[in-house]
C-alpha cells in the first residue's frame, strides 16, 4: 500500500527566506503526487500536482515541486517566504486506487 | 461558482447521541470522500463513494455511515459506537480519474 512521510512536523523560516518542505512516498510504480496547503480552521486547497512529464512542478502562490524517482520525493520549494504562507501543509499519493493517501502535514511558521 | 458545501461549521452534541454532517457539491463530480482530521494524524479517510449508490469502507470507518442517493450529496453521520468523535471533518469531491480534490471548509463536531 501507498504511504507518504513528511519528517518535519514544524519549521519555521523568516520571511523572505527559502523554502523546502521535505515528502517521501512508497509506491511501487509512478506515483500521482500532490501539494495542498490548509489555514486554521479551513479546508485543503490544491498548491500543486505531479501526474507525469517534466519532473519540476509549477503551482500557485510561487510554489513549485521536483519529483525525485530515485529518492521516491516530492519537495516543495519556494524561493522567498511571505508571511501569508504560513499555514500546515500536506503531501499526498495516488497510487491506482483513486484515493488519496496524505502525510501527516508539516506546519510553518513564518517569522517577521 | 461551483464548490462544496458543509455544514455545520460547529457542532456540539451530547455523548451518545447520532448526529449527521452534511456536504454538498455542484461541481458535477463523481467521487465524493469523508477524511477525520486530528491534530498531528493527518487525514484519514472514512468512507468514499464513486458513483450514486455505492460506497466503499476506508481505513476508520468503524463507528461512521454514510449514504449517497443523490449525485450532489454525501452526508456522514457519526453514531454513538464511534468512540472518539470529536474531530475536524472533511468532504472533499472528485473526477473519476485522478486530477486532485476540491475540499470543503470542513466542520468541526464536539462531543461533550
């Protein structure tokens, strides 16, 4: 079965700095990976998705992903913080079931 | 504009006692998903329905149910055997086929 694993639980950047947010899948074939992003209190809203093709990922609000195969991870990276993007994020699997599988999240705090 | 639709946003019912969310969605999707969201747990999947009057069991369904008799709606209702059930819960829609999940703003239930 598919799982997903995103190590750090919390980080916190200053605004302005780099971004990477860590996930690592297991799955046997390609994988469809995603990036969501949720604010207290509220539902999850799509940042990004891997389906096949270029490896390097382009989302919404300047975010962006790479798929490593051979590291089996799905990063996300944006080059310089705000502090609207502090929010828990979320990676998830697809792996031929039609249902997504989610890491458990990675909060961020963004300091001024 | 198209979305989905839960409510309540809050919920407070007694121990022992049955109570319903609802999700509602007008964006002509398929697949409809139930996720039980807890503080560090991620989202775990409950029940998830492909197609009007079929559901399928997901990982923490013990002490939930659903039903789907109409496209649009997919209503959970948490009963008195679900054994924790204070949680922040999910609807989320689908395509059939992957191309991610539109979620709801979610609903909060408290047990007391």
């Amino acid at each position: 079965a598919q799982s997903v694993t995103q190590p750090d639980i919390h980080i916190t950047v200053s605004e302005g700095a780099s971004l990477e947010l860590r996930c690592n899948y297991s799955y046997g074939a390609t994988p469809y990976l995603f990036w969501y992003v949720q604010s207290p209190g509220q539902g999850l809203q799509l940042l990004l998705k891997y389906f096949s093709g270029d490896t390097l990922v382009q989302g919404i609000k300047g975010f962006e992903a790479e798929f490593k195969r051979s590291q089996s991870s799905f990063n996300l990276r944006k080059p310089s913080v705000h502090w609207s993007d502090a929010a828990e994020y979320f990676c998830a699997v697809e792996g031929g079931s039609e249902k997504l599988v989610f890491g458990k999240g990675t909060k961020l705090t963004v300091n001024p | 504009d198209g979305g989905i639709t839960q409510s309540p946003k809050y919920l407070f019912r007694k121990e022992g006692q049955n109570v319903t969310l609802s999700c509602e969605q007008n964006l002509n999707h398929d697949a409809m998903y139930w996720y039980r969201q807890d503080p560090g747990q991620g989202l775990r999947l409950i029940y998830y329905s492909q197609i009007v009057n079929d559901f399928q069991k997901g990982d923490i369904a013990e002490g939930y149910s659903v039903s789907r008799e109409k496209k649009e709606s997919f209503p959970l209702t948490v009963t008195s055997a679900q054994k924790n059930p204070t949680a922040f819960y999910l609807c989320a829609s689908s395509i059939r086929g992957i191309s991610g999940y539109t979620f709801g703003s979610g609903t909060r239930l408290t047990v007391v």
